[in-house]
C-alpha cells in the first residue's frame, strides 16, 4: 500500500514545543510518511537558528525555506508571506503531500495555507476558534480555519466558534491542548539542572517573562515594553528569565531592549529560545509567568502557579482563576506582580482548574487523521454549515 504523505510545517520555537508530540506518533504510523518542513524563526540566528532543536529531537527535517528578510515592519511581514508562497508552490509540487498539518495563527502558515489551498492539499488545523483581540493573529487564525478541511479545537466553546464559522460539525473536533500534554508527558529538570543548563543561579524566588508585540496597536510597543522593563527593575529580591519576542512587526524592538536591561541587571538572563523540556522546567520551578503569551494561560495553570497577563493581546482567550490581568503600565504592572506573590492568589493559583484539556490530546488528533486519510473519507468540496438551520 502507497503511504500517505503528511507534511507537517513549523516555523516558530512555541508552535514547534506543541507539534513535537504529533509528529513523533504520526511517525509511528506504517501508513503515514512524515515529512517535516522547517521556515520563518526557525531559520533565523536572531531567534536561536532553533531549527537545530528539532534535529535534536531526532526529527528529520525535509526541507528548509527561509523567507525572512531580517526586518519587522510590515512590508517585511508583506515580502515574507509573498516569498512563502513562492518557496512552498515550488515544495508541494515537488512532495505532493495527501495532507498539511498546520497549527496557531502566523501569518507565515497563512501563507502556506494559501498555497495548499491552491493545490488541492486538504488542511488538519489546531487550533482554530479561539480569540486574542489585540492581534492580528485573530484575523489570522479565522482565515486558516476557512481555508482548513480538519479542525482540533482546546476547548468545546472553541469547536462551536469554528463551527459558527461555517465549518461542518463532524470535521471539528475537541481534543484539548497539547501544552496541557506536554506537561504531564515531558520529563522535568530539577532546579539544580536546570541552574547548571541556564548558567543562572535560581537562589531567588523567579519569573519567567514573554513579551510579544500587540501588533492592532501602533506605535505601543516601545511604551508597554519600557513599562514592563521599569516594573521588573524595581523587584530587586525576584529574578527574571526573558525569552524573546516573536517575529512580528516591533519583535526586534523589544528584544534589544530587552538585551540591554540584562546587561545591566544581573537578576535578570535572557534566551532566544528554551526548547521544551527546559521550559517547561523553568515553569515547574518558577513563583509566577509575566506577559502576553498564551503560554501563560495554557501551560502556567496546570504548575498552581499565577500569570500576569498584560494588555489586550490575549483578550478573549478562556483563562483559568489564576491568571492577573492588568494593563501595560508599569503601576499596574508593579500591582500585579505583589497581587501574584500574595498568599491569598498562590492558594488561589495552587486549587485552579485548567479549562484546556486532560492532556490526552495527540491520540485524538492521530486517530482523527488516520480515520480521514486511509478510509479516503476526504471530499475537497467542502459545505457551509449554516448554524441557523443546524
């Protein structure tokens, strides 16, 4: 029997830690032949050339693309999605995959989706439906989800959002959150290694901060990030471990002054990228997570530990009772990292309950594939589910 070829696309450290587990157990499948291809940060000596995680891993990469150009205005963003669409019309003719796997909301798996729009490749997407208004990934994630034939949703409010999206219900399927999995799955440094891994004494309590750009407000990355950085200084008994922005409009910003605060503080050590098994690590061991990633409302939940969620770029994401909201102003920052520390929020932190899975969620979306790809149950000609006749 022929093998089903699934290309499975990453170009981020972040969207790389959740696939991991995916592309491991659809290796394991005889039926299925994995070819993994590698673009966008991952390519990038500015973000770690965190491709080099992935080899690591013992996962073979089929194919690199590059398709940044070293900038982050949004011409740049603009070039990059046109010179991805050049580089993967070129790579899915040549692999003619039966399937794309893609997951989240950059505007590089746009791009490629596009592509696979056009050649007829059917789309497993994770995870549509959700809501962060401060982005533009929002606008994104909803346009992925349109041009997607297989959905796996991290909660059941978002299968109904994608399925009011026109999507039909039998092809949308909650299934959790693979940071949730990753949790219960991956092994945990102690904080001896992890010290010796990092080259950063841990004798303090410490947090770990991500600060993306809120890329649907101009002109605020400068600001909120100075805030932020002027927050932090203040906190002269906590340390901090920074990972660096993503590579969106303003991310280079904010990770030079990030760089220049850690040359200057000696509490605080940044990275371009921890890998997995290390961040989750430094989360198990850590007093709270500061920023704007979902990482903080996904994964920091199921370690009993609070997050100060800043500004709007997570708006509208399920969040546990755990999780601080406060503006991007360093008082209101400086307020939510003493709320955080309080006895009354960790024993508040320590009993919450995680809205986004059991942990069990690779599995599903495995049997989900293998289901549609070896019974051929694909029909590209997809109907628009009208909710009001549902």
């Amino acid at each position: 029997m022929t093998k089903k070829i699934i290309s499975v696309l990453t170009a981020t450290r972040a969207e790389y830690g959740l696939l991991k587990p995916i592309i491991k157990k659809l290796q394991s499948v005889a039926a299925f032949d994995v070819r993994v291809v590698v673009t966008g940060a991952h390519l990038s000596a500015e973000f770690g050339l965190t491709y080099k995680e992935i080899e690591l891993d013992g996962i073979k990469i089929d194919e690199k693309l590059e398709i940044l150009s070293g900038l982050d205005t949004p011409a740049a963003t603009s070039k990059a999605m046109g010179l991805a669409m050049i580089s993967f019309a070129d790579y899915f003719e040549k692999l003619r995959p039966d399937m794309l796997v893609v997951l989240g909301d950059r505007y590089e798996t746009l791009a490629v989706c596009c592509v696979a729009m056009n050649q007829r490749i059917p789309i497993a997407h994770l995870y549509g439906g959700e809501t962060t208004q401060g982005a533009v990934d929002e606008a994104i994630r909803h346009a992925i989800t349109k041009l997607s034939y297989l959905h796996f949703t991290s909660t059941e409010e978002y299968r109904c959002r994608v399925i009011q999206l026109g999507e039909e219900p039998d092809r949308v399927f909650c299934v959790g959150a693979i940071g949730v999995e990753n949790i219960r799955t991956e092994s945990y440094m102690s904080k001896s290694e992890l010290e010796s891994e990092l080259d950063f004494k841990l004798d303090k309590p410490y947090a770990m901060v991500t600060f993306h750009p809120v890329t649907l407000e101009e002109n605020k990355a400068l600001e909120q990030i100075e805030a932020l950085l002027a927050a932090i200084k203040k906190q002269k008994n906590m340390k901090f471990i920074f990972t660096k922005a993503n590579a969106d409009e303003n991310g280079l910003l904010i990770n030079r002054l990030i760089e220049h605060f850690v040359e200057e503080n000696d509490n605080a050590v940044l990275f371009p990228s921890l890998g997995v098994t290390k961040y989750i690590s430094a989360l198990k061991h850590c007093t709270m997570v500061i920023g704007n990633s979902s990482s903080g409302l996904i994964e920091a939940p199921s370690f009993g530990i609070p997050t100060i969620n800043i500004g709007d770029r997570q708006k509208g994401r399920l969040q546990a009772s755990s999780v601080i909201d406060c503006d991007p102003t360093e008082p209101e920052i400086r307020r939510a990292i003493s709320l955080a520390l309080s006895d009354e929020i960790r024993s508040l932190a320590k009993n919450t309950v995680n809205p986004y899975g059991d942990g069990n969620t690779s599995s599903k979306i495995i049997d989900v594939i293998r289901d549609y790809l070896t019974n051929d149950k694909i029909q590209m000609m997809k109907k628009f589910f009208d909710c009001r006749e549902g």
